[in-house]
C-alpha cells in the first residue's frame, strides 16, 4: 500500500469532514419534510392507549421548534453511521489486523444493539408506561383535564429511547474490556450479585418513578448482562 503524506492525509480527512457536514445537510432537509411523520409516529405509543388524547402547544412557535428538534434529529441518526464509517476508512489503513478485528465488529454490533434498545423501549416499555400513567391521571380522587405538553411528551419519549439504546450496549463494553485484558470473564461471574443489585439501582435511577418501567429496563440490562458472560473470553491458565 503506497504511504502517504501528512499534507495528503490532511486532504483526506478535510475532504471526509466535508462530505459527513454534506450528508448531515441533506438529512436535515430530508428530516424536515418527514418531521409530521416522525411526530406521528412518536406520540402513537400515548394515543394507542388514549384515544380521546390530545397535546398541548404552549406557545406560537411550539410546532416550529418541535418540527425543528425532530429533522435535527432524523439528520443525527442518519449521519452518525455515515460518520463512523468514514472516521473507519480514515483510520483502517494504519491499523493492525487484530486491531481491525477488534474495532469492526464493534462498528456493526453497536448500531444493531441501540436500534434493539429502541425497539424494545418502544414497542414493550411506552405501552406499560403511558398506560399506567394515563390510568393514574384518570383516577385522580379530584377532577382533572389531561393535556401533556407537545414539547415535554417528545422530550421525554426520546429521551427514553436513547436511554435504553445506550443501555443495550452492555454486552458490547463488557465483551470490549474482556477481549483487551481489562475485565476477566472470572472476575465477572464471582462479581454477577453485585452488578445484578447495581443494574437494579440504574434503572431505578434513569427511569420513570414507576415500578413498571423500572422492571422493564433492568431484566433486559440482567438478561444482555448474562449474555455477555457467554461471549467473554474464558481466562488463560
């Protein structure tokens, strides 16, 4: 492979900034004419379970703001992989091959492994949360009107699938730490009642105050946990 110069690397990876700033461009245009769909999309998991609900816009730029957050995001979650697989092709030339094998698969597993923890927030967790809260709301001993404010709802429903996007990356850390010789796969199983104790308080900490959505974070976290025990490589005698 023909060495390059400084001043050609500096080249290179202007030209890979410019073309990742390109595409977050595009995406983000693309994000606002699919914003109306996104916010649809995500306050159904509320509406499904509250079919006379309704949000509330508190102020005359509410929907600008909103449609606004929403194409910034769309435009992340697209340009993100974009941007890992370019800082890749910068820096793969000058890696070793059990480097290589050690990042790749981290590249591939790791958006797999968010986007699991986002489907699973949405799909089982929303549901058990919005139902449990809407039947609390309803059954306030006082009369009351529910109207969750637009901006706060997407706030707190993106916020919770990031959470649980990060969270499934355990097994990805855990398997990471072992393989470089930071955490022994011993080590790991004589430590399981401790991490099973400080996953319960993580999730008690990082969700809703609701028993539900508590459970619902720290078996799938004790589960990936479990996982990655199987993957971790036995330590040498």
């Amino acid at each position: 492979m023909k060495k390059m110069t400084l001043s050609q690397h500096f080249v290179e990876l202007r030209s890979r900034i410019l073309w990742t700033f390109a595409f977050f461009a595009v995406s983000l245009i693309l994000g606002w004419y699919l914003s109306p769909v996104m916010q649809e999309f995500l306050t159904a998991p509320l509406l499904n379970v509250w079919s006379d609900g309704a949000f509330l816009y508190t102020g005359v730029a509410d929907g600008l703001m909103i449609r606004f957050s929403l194409s910034v995001l769309f435009a992340l979650f697209l340009v993100t992989p974009f941007a890992l697989w370019q800082i890749w092709a910068f820096v793969a030339p000058g890696l070793h091959k059990k480097e290589k094998n050690i990042v790749w698969p981290i590249m591939i597993c790791s958006p797999v492994l968010f986007l699991a923890g986002v489907a699973f927030a949405f799909y089982v967790l929303f549901p058990f949360v919005f139902s449990f809260f809407i039947e609390l709301n309803q059954s306030a001993p006082v009369p009351s009107v529910i109207l969750p404010v637009a901006k706060d709802y997407l706030s707190f429903s993106i916020g919770l699938l990031k959470l649980f996007g990060l969270a499934f990356q355990l097994p990805l850390v855990m398997i990471l730490l072992n393989r470089i010789g930071v955490l022994s796969k011993t080590r790991v199983v004589k430590m399981r009642r401790y991490a099973i104790v400080f996953i319960v308080i993580i999730a008690a900490v990082l969700t809703p105050p609701d028993v539900v959505s508590q459970i619902l974070l720290a078996l799938p976290m004790w589960g990936l946990f479990e996982i990655s025990i199987l993957f971790m490589k036995s330590d040498e005698k």
